[in-house]
C-alpha cells in the first residue's frame, strides 16, 4: 500500500465532464438516474447545491477554471480562443510548488497542446483542430475507427451532409464505437494508468470527459440502460418553446420540432452517458483507495457548464443564462474527509475552483485570481454570482433570491424572482415594483467587472520585436548600457558631493 507524499500536502483529482445539467445525478436528488459512484462522493465530501461556471460555453469556462478569472479578465471568450501566455494557473503554480501536473481527456484550448501548467498532457478532444492533433482521435485512425456520429454533430461540412435520422432523432443515437473504444472509456483508462504511476511526488491529474455533451452517443450497453417510459421530465419542460427563447437563438436543432417523446428518448442516451461516465469514475476512486492515497487526496468533480434538456422546451445551450445550463455540479471531497456528507446552499462560481486547489495545496494564489477558498472560514461568501456569455452577449447576475440577464437589447433583458418562479417564466424586467432589486443587480455587475474582478495587467518581456534595416538591436546593448549609466552616476554624484564640500 503506497504511503501519502513525503511533505504531506494532498494530491489533487480534478475531475470534469461537460455538460452536465447539475439535477442528472443521484446525489442532487434525481429520482431516475444512477450515478452510484459520483453518490458515494457525495457522501464522503461537500456538496454545493447553488454552483455556477462563469460561462455557458466550453473554453471561456474551462479556462475560468484553470486561471480563477472570469473571461474579461483571461480573454477567452470563445470556443476557439487562447489566453495570454503570461496569465498565471493553477496548474503551473502546482508545477512551480513542485507537483507533477497531468491532463487527461477534453482540454478544448487553442492551440491544442497548449501550455498551462500541465507536465503531460493525453488528450482526447471533439471540436476544432484538436480533434486532427489529438492523441485519441491517432489512436483511433490506429485502430481502423471514426467515432462517426461525433464528427457528424461537431465538424460542420460533415453536419451539412447528415441523414434525416440525425436532425429527427436531435443527435441521439448508440454510437458506433464499442464501449472499449469510445472516449470515455479511453479517458478512464488513460487516467487509471496515470494514478497507477502516482509516486510519493505531490501529484495533481485533471481528467476531463468529452461527454455527456452533444451528440447524445453512449455505447452499448450504456444507450439502451433507461426505459423512455419511465422517466420523469426534468422541471421547466413547456409544452412549446417560449417567443423570447426562439428570438434569442433557434436552437442549434429546431426547438420547435422537439416532442415529448423525442426528448424522453434523447434523455435515455443522455444519462446513459452520465452513467457511464459514473462508472468510470468510481474506477479511479477503487485506484486511490488502493494505493491508499484516497483519504489525503483532494477529489472534485464538476462540469463547465449546464444542459437544458427540455427546459422551456429546448436543448444543448446558446439561449438565456437559465439555471439549467449555468448551474453545474460540484463534488468536493476534502482532505480527511473535513465536513463529509455536508450540503451546502452557498453560490460557487467555478473560478473559486483553483483558489480552492491551491489553498489545499498550500500554494499563494495569484494575485489577479478573483475566486474565494471554499474552506476557508475567512471568506464572507458571494452575494450575488456573475457570468459572461461571448464578448458582450449576455451578463448574468444571480443572488439567492433573484436572477438578471442584460443583453444589448433592452427589449431581450429579463428578471426573475426565483422564490416565486423558480422555472423563470415570468419576465419581470420593466416591473417598477422589482426595480430596487434590479438596480441591486446592475450595481453589482458594475462592482465586479471594474472594481473586484478588473482585468490583470500583462507583461511579455520576450514578445517579438521588429526586424529589418531600422533595426539595431543588440543583445548585448541592455547590459552596456547599464553600465554606462551607472559610471556616468557615480561620477555626477562624486562631482555634486565635492561641490557640496
């Protein structure tokens, strides 16, 4: 049995899907689903029931994640995106701090191979260049594989050519790849071998998974594991799409050609997936507890973001910042076990994330990261929690009690009291009796992105310079120079003090 590392700090487990709607899991009281494993975490850590990403897309999110800072602040608005190089992480203050870093799985950066902080990066991507660079998609062309349907849904000339099934069925379909080749598995069995190789060094692995996010593409058995009949309908199904929703975004499928029917079995596939992926992360937990590190190991899982899965009768994201896809699950199994079994209410912003980390690896967070130490008995709490959808597309402002969304247009702005309507049907934006708590909102937006949370000042004393005939740089030239100066000083000085004499 493997002892802890020799300085005593913890080892880290980041674990990540994507799209992951924070009620599809036992543990947050999903009648239906079965995540045994992701439960069993639940109960030996924190659950934080009111957790939120800092954005309702991959990128932006995972980079929030990584750095502490929302996406005005690191610059990565979109899905392809890359942060500035000299933009601290949690990951290379951990390699700094003397832990070996791995990635496993969907990193979705750009470029793929990207360097933020990791020693080893595996990677398995969907969408982009990675999916021609990465290390899952050579082993499939290894293989003789195409994971078909994934490329289908994600590579847009592919898209364009696909067969009526597709576009009828929203993506839902067994995938093609038996169990042992798709991407979950062949995360799972990348991150195994990793914590296999754990050694008494400070280790610190990130495995993150490419689903459940779209295409709804389980493998046998896990695509015929739920009975359509038999599920409940998540809360917020409509009968119909509302005007507002159509006129923000009409879906990436039709909102409008969605049925009931349709979406229950697009939920069979979906939690598929989540099962799945539950299986294989209770492999890695069995891993831990084997080498005897699962107790000093610091365990999370999360998602970047949420999934509407029949909310005001849509699905995926690219709509209004509503709970479903701003709200994500988070697991946080401490050190020791410090409050296992406790559920919290307190609003969590993913950025809180690598504050968290590095405080449990006893590593001073950079001073440009915004987010809090959710162990730290010190820290006040959020008031209110905001996101960032795209450069200027929509803000989110979300207290216990009420929720904002701003965009542009006035006339797509809208205002919830979740007390009362917890589904955010009822649009109160132009109510004067909410206009205080609106105000409230607004200021608290304004406070965050100027004042609490600015944008880090960037320095890149290697960035190129310019070349041609103008151009007389000398490497040696800092240094002369610098002693020029400073024998002209001491001579000036000499002189002045003899006069002073």
């Amino acid at each position: 049995m493997m002892t802890i590392n020799r300085q005593g700090k913890p080892n880290i487990l980041l674990i990540v899907s994507d799209q992951h709607r924070y009620d599809c899991m036992g543990a947050y009281g999903n009648p239906d689903i079965r995540t045994p494993h992701l439960d069993a975490l639940s109960e030996d850590g924190v659950t934080y029931k009111n957790s939120f990403c800092s954005s309702p897309f991959c990128t932006p999110s995972r980079y929030s994640l990584l750095t502490g800072l929302y996406p005005h602040q690191h610059l990565g608005w979109g899905n392809l995106s890359t942060i500035p190089s000299g933009i601290a992480t949690f990951p290379k203050l951990l390699q700094l701090a003397g832990y070996r870093t791995k990635a496993v799985g969907k990193m979705h950066l750009t470029p793929t191979y990207l360097d933020v902080g990791f020693d080893d990066m595996i990677l398995a991507e969907q969408n982009g260049d990675g999916r021609y660079e990465d290390d899952y998609h050579r082993y499939l062309m290894e293989q003789g594989l195409l994971d078909r349907l994934d490329l289908m849904d994600q590579v847009k000339e592919y898209r364009e050519k696909a067969p009526p099934s597709y576009w009828d069925t929203f993506g839902t379909e067994a995938s093609n790849l038996n169990e042992e080749h798709h991407s979950t598995t062949w995360i799972g069995n990348q991150a195994l071998t990793a914590i296999e190789n754990w050694s008494i060094q400070n280790e610190m692995l990130m495995v993150s998974f490419i689903k459940p996010h779209h295409p709804f593409d389980p493998p046998v058995p896990w695509s015929s594991m739920y009975n359509p009949t038999e599920l409940h309908l998540l809360p917020g199904w409509t009968d119909q799409p509302l005007e507002r929703d159509l006129r923000m975004h009409p879906g990436f499928f039709d909102h409008t050609q969605l049925t009931e029917e349709k979406l229950r079995r697009t939920m069979t596939h979906y939690y598929g997936a989540i099962s799945h992926i539950d299986r294989v992360t209770g492999e890695l937990l069995e891993a831990l507890k084997r080498k005897g590190v699962y107790d000093n190991t610091l365990i999370i899982y999360t998602s970047d973001h949420g999934e509407y899965m029949g909310y005001h009768h849509m699905l995926l994201k690219s709509n209004y910042m509503y709970e479903p896809l701003a709200k994500v699950p988070l697991l946080v199994k401490y050190p020791g076990g410090v409050n296992a079994g406790e559920r919290s209410d307190r609003l969590i912003n993913n950025i809180d994330i690598s504050t968290t980390i590095l405080a449990a690896a006893g590593v001073k967070k950079d001073k440009s990261m915004a987010g809090m130490d959710l162990m730290s008995s010190e820290e006040q709490g959020r008031e209110f929690i905001i996101g960032e959808d795209s450069r200027g597309r929509q803000y989110m402002v979300r207290s216990e009690r009420y929720k904002l969304i701003l965009t542009r247009d006035h006339s797509k702005c809208v205002f919830f009291d979740l007390q009362s309507d917890p589904l955010e049907l009822n649009n109160l934006i132009d109510d004067p009796h909410y206009e205080e708590h609106i105000m409230r909102c607004r200021h608290a937006l304004q406070q965050t992105l100027l004042f609490d949370a600015p944008s880090p000042s960037y320095l890149d004393r290697n960035a190129p310079i310019i070349s041609g005939n103008s151009v007389s740089y000398d490497s040696t030239l800092r240094s002369k120079i610098s002693e020029w100066i400073e024998g002209n000083w001491k001579m000036e000085h000499n002189f002045i003090d003899k006069n002073r004499k």
